[in-house]
C-alpha cells in the first residue's frame, strides 16, 4: 500500500520507541544508513541531528532521505518514508529532551552531545508499508 | 570503525537469520528502504531477487547499494555494508532455497514466487560498525 500519508494502521511503528533506519545519498551517488531515534509530529517525522555528522552533510547537499521501520514482532511488517527533508535550530535542545525522554532515557544523563544540534523533518512524499 | 571488510566481531549480525535494511537509489533520486533476507558468502553478501521488483530495477540502472543491520538485542551495534552490486541467474534456485532454509523456512511450502529470480551479489566497498 503506498501513499504519502503515514496509515493509521501503522502509526505504531512511528509512535513506539523503535529504532529506525535513515538513509541518505553521499557525495559519491552510494546511499548511507544510519540508526536514528526520531518521533512522529503529525504527518511529520522529526529526528535530531549534529550537524558534524555526516548524514547532516548529505542531506544538506541533497535534502532527501528514506527512514525504514521493522516492527521486531513481525519482520513482515513494515514501514518505509520517502521524504524531503527541512532543518531547524532547536532553542533548548526541546526536540532532542523529547526524543531522549521517548526511548526511555534521562536527558540530563544520556551521553550524547546537546550542543551543535539541529532538527531535521521528513516531509513524507512517498509511504509504502508491509504487514 | 571503517573498511572494506566485514569485520569477525561483527560475523553475527550477518550470520544469524535477522532481517536486513537493503537501500537502492531510485530514478527519481531518493533512496528505497526493503526489509531483506540474505546470506554471506565469504567476503560478500548474497540474495535473492524476484526480476520485477522496483529494487531489482533500481539496482540495474544504478548498480550501488547499501545492506543495513541492526541487533535486535543491542540496538546500539549495528553494521552498513555499502557495496556494489552485480546479478547472475540461480540454476534450480540454490541460493533461494539456501536463504530460506538459512531463516528457517521450507522451501517446499514458502510462499514466495521461485520462479523470475537472480542472484545479487553485494560486493563491500565500505563497511561501517558500531557498538
């Protein structure tokens, strides 16, 4: 099934904390995959990003970018967002609390970086789902 | 860590039966995510592909792609394999019934077409683990 819209039927596996898959294009025309946190926002993925990493780089230069969820129950059911992507500032690391909170960890003890973060949104163009 | 090579302490993630990320490039530019089956051979990375699917189109046009994998049981170790790629029949269907058989299935009775199938071959040309 495939529209631009994420189904209802399958929110679950945007709205669960899984982890999913973000792939963008490099410089060299080869597609690079990432593990990424991210949570829904309406019809809108949100993820937040350094914006040394090189997958910021990539979409950067190529604002597109697919995120894959497999719903670990059933490998036969799943989730594909082909999207445009957008970047914001996040004043207060906002989104990226969030996000920590979400997958079930402490944002003022996870390790991860606070400074240098940006918010990228997937705008869905393309969702095709399994299961 | 990064080479071309599949590291030993990574072996696992593509040796035991868990479900791989595969991304082609699409001719409108944007990445394509499927859930995949696959096995590894020595150096490279084999499935097997029904000659109808947008990937197999995908991947004629645009001979690259990249393998994701995540551990089901530490979602912070993970392995990218980006590779190109390069097709051969499967006389009889070998690597197809492998590859079943490799995730648990009965040849005999999978429901999957048999017929219209070809060999991909991932050949690694980087390789990126973490955890």
């Amino acid at each position: 099934m495939t529209s631009a819209v994420i189904p209802e039927a399958h929110h679950d596996l945007v709205d669960m904390p899984h982890v999913g898959v973000l792939t963008t294009l490099g410089s060299d025309g080869r597609p690079q995959s990432t593990a990424v946190w991210f949570v829904r926002d309406g019809a809108e993925i949100r993820t937040s990003l350094l914006t040394t990493r090189q997958k910021y780089k990539n979409m950067a230069a190529h604002p597109k970018a697919t995120l894959f969820v497999l719903d670990p129950a059933n490998p036969f059911r799943t989730i594909e967002i082909r999207g445009d992507v957008s970047f914001e500032i996040d004043p207060g690391g906002a989104l990226f609390e969030r996000i920590v909170r979400h997958y079930g960890q402490d944002p003022d003890t996870f390790p991860a970086p606070k400074d240098g973060r940006v918010v990228l949104t997937l705008h869905p163009k393309r969702v095709v789902v399994n299961g």
